[in-house]
C-alpha cells in the first residue's frame, strides 16, 4: 500500500529534519518528516541548545569562517521562525567558562585565546582560580583557571524544533508518526521509505536520526557504527 510520495522524505523529527524541512518547504519542496514518536522527543528535544562558533572540532581552521556565518544565521533565524510560527525560540547571549584542571588543559586554552581574541564581536579573556569562581560562585575549587567566552547564544532546543516544523507547516510539509522499517530501492537508487503498513515514494531520502542511525545498517547494507549514549 503506497502512503503518499514527496520530494524529500527525512527519517527522524529531531532538529536536522524539522529546520532543513521548513527551508525545503519554503522554497517549494514538499517535505514529508517520519517520526515514530512524537518531535524532539529525543536528542534534539534535550540538547543543551548552545551556539558557540568558536569551540568545536576543527576550530579554528578549516571551519571558524563557516561556523561564524552559521552563528549568525541562527541570529536571523530566531527572528524568523518566530515571525513564521508564533513561537519564540528562545535564543540569548549567555557568557561561558571554560574549565580547565589540567597543566595540558592551560596549555590548551591559552592557546585558544591567542586566536580567539582576533575574532570580532567576541570577548575572551583568562581567569585564575578565583576569578573564575567570583565569575561562577559553584565552580570547583580545584580548577586551575578558566577560559572565559563573552557573546555566544544559546536557544531552547524544544522550541526550537516545534518553531521550524510549525514554520514548515505553513509551506506544506507535513510530520507523520510512522515507523520506518526500511528503504525502498530501484538499483542503486533510494526511491522510497517501506513503513510498517505501507510505502512512501520520495524523490531524496535522508536519514536524520541521529544517535539511533545505526538502526538504518540494515537497510544501507553496510555498517553504521552509530549508536545512542545516554
């Protein structure tokens, strides 16, 4: 029994499905989500919801110039999903330490400042052991300094996500609560999404569940070492 068809059919309503959704739908995509349960009720519904452009991997090359544009994008986008969906997503500034125990994690860290310092629109200085918890009273006592980080944003995560798929709504994409249990193919090409009671046709398919994407090895043929950690 065929469901339906759609351009792109996401696996998965955690954040990566419900905003690449709405910008789908927005430009004339029709965008079907699959979610077993209910949206954000997973990872993306209980992430910390930080938005920091200059920590992570590959900070800072190759990706400082790429995340900083993310950065802010996502600015604009608190305003947009917010007039899109009536919805406030709660994005705000909130200042970060950086705890550092080790010699090594010193090392590191002022290290990080020496780059960071040059980024603009961004205050990042080092504090010593009391500085840092004049800055955070519940700080250990045992840490050796902190790198503190003024002006990254942060959202909330639930909101965030019930924003994108409302905004997406409002273009025609569509959310179902339906059990993937496999993927429909024509050769080498995914032309669909099996369910538990029937089929959906999609012109592009993507895998969007995140931690538990390891359940898809199956159906990929091939080994997706992905699993959820709590």
């Amino acid at each position: 029994m065929t469901t339906g068809s759609s351009d792109v059919v996401f696996v998965g309503g955690g954040i990566v499905a419900c905003l690449s959704g709405y910008l789908l739908s927005r430009r004339g995509y029709k965008v079907t989500i699959l979610e077993v349960d209910s949206l954000g009720s997973h990872a993306s519904g209980f992430a910390f919801g930080g938005l920091d452009p200059l920590t992570g991997v590959g900070m800072p090359e190759p990706l400082l110039e790429f995340s900083l544009w993310c950065y802010g994008r996502h600015r604009g986008l608190a305003r947009e999903l917010h007039d899109a969906s009536g919805i406030d997503v709660g994005f705000e500034v909130r200042d970060r330490l950086h705890l550092a125990f080790t010699d090594d994690e010193v090392r590191s860290a002022k290290a990080d400042i020496e780059w960071m310092k040059d980024v603009g629109g961004f205050h990042v200085e080092w504090l010593d052991n009391f500085q840092a918890r004049e800055q955070e009273p519940q700080v250990s006592h045992e840490i050796a300094g902190a790198l503190f980080e003024q002006s990254p944003g942060a959202v909330e995560p639930y909101r965030f996500i019930l924003a994108a798929m409302r905004a997406g709504e409002r273009y025609k994409a569509e959310m179902l609560q339906r059990r993937a249990t496999g993927l429909i193919t024509d050769g080498e090409r995914v032309t669909g999404v099996q369910l538990e009671n029937g089929i959906i046709n999609a012109g592009i398919v993507v895998l969007a569940m995140g931690p538990w994407t390891g359940l898809a090895s199956e159906w990929c043929g091939v080994d997706i070492p992905v699993t959820p950690l709590k």
